[in-house]
C-alpha cells in the first residue's frame, strides 16, 4: 500500500478525489492552523485552546486525534514545560477530558538554553452510540509553563489530524 501525502495550506480548496479518498481512510480534518499554540515567558503560564470542525455522524467506533508539533523550552532557573490535552463531546452536550494534561516536554536543569523538539502525541477516544448518531467535537489543548524570570516555553502546532478508526 503506497502512502499518500497532501500538503495543504489554510485556505486551500482539495479536490473531490482527495477528499473522498481522505474520508474513505477515516480522516475527518486535518488542522494547521495556531489557535491553540501557546507561548510563556518569565513565571508565566499560557494556556490554549481550539475547537476543531464538528463532525455530522460516524458509523466508526474510536476517533485518533494526533496532535504533532514542535515545542521550545530556555530554561535559566526553573522548571519548564509543555503539556497537551484533547476533550470531546456530543453535540450539544458539554465537553469532557479524554485524557487530561500531559508532559510532552520537560526541562530542570540550569542553563539549558534553546533545547528545541518534536511532539507527536496521539490519543483515542471511544465513540457513544450518541456521538455516533448525533455527531461530536474536539477541542484540542497546550499549555506552556515558564517557571522563573528568563525562562521561556513554548508549543507550536504542526497539524492535528482527527481520524476515525
């Protein structure tokens, strides 16, 4: 089986094949946006968040969210680091954690200046039978922690996919 790739820009219209061969795989959206990037600095917290697309009805049983991206940590004096969570809902219910927050990214240490990396956290969420009929969302969450002055956290987002499996 090959792998195929669609690079796409916000904004930028798919064709009706790519579409419907991502909706045959499960893929429901594929974010690049920054609504929940977060960034802090100096013995701050900064906590983001974005609600992704609802989607209608599903005959799946579980929904993939991947959340990939990039995270920054200078750290001088504390403890820093960068944690993500995902919660869902049925339409027209109120969302609920999958999973609560989770350490992605972690500095103690001193001096550790520009430690930068990569996240690719992925979680899976069992579908009710009302979010099968009725339809869900997800909002997808980062939080950066920047424990003292000088210090600095930051979380990028890639692209977050949402699949259904």
């Amino acid at each position: 089986m090959a792998i195929n790739t669609f690079p796409v820009s916000n904004g930028e219209v798919l064709d009706a094949d790519t579409i419907n061969y991502l909706n045959d795989i499960g893929i429901e959206q594929i974010y690049t946006g920054t609504g929940y990037d977060s960034s802090a600095s100096s013995g701050a917290t900064d906590e983001e968040d974005h609600e992704l697309d609802a989607v209608s009805s599903t005959t799946r049983s579980y929904v993939k969210i991947s959340m990939v991206g990039t995270y920054l940590i200078n750290e001088n004096n504390g403890t820093n680091q960068v944690e993500l969570k995902a919660q869902i809902k049925e339409t027209g219910e109120s969302y609920g954690d999958i999973e609560d927050y989770n350490i992605v990214a972690y500095v103690n240490g001193t001096n550790a200046h520009n430690e930068r990396g990569n996240v690719n956290y992925v979680l899976v969420a069992t579908l009710t039978a009302g979010m099968k009929a009725n339809g869900y969302q997800i909002k997808v969450f980062s939080k950066s922690t920047a424990a003292a002055s000088g210090d600095d956290a930051s979380f990028t987002n890639i692209q977050t996919v949402v699949e259904e499996i």
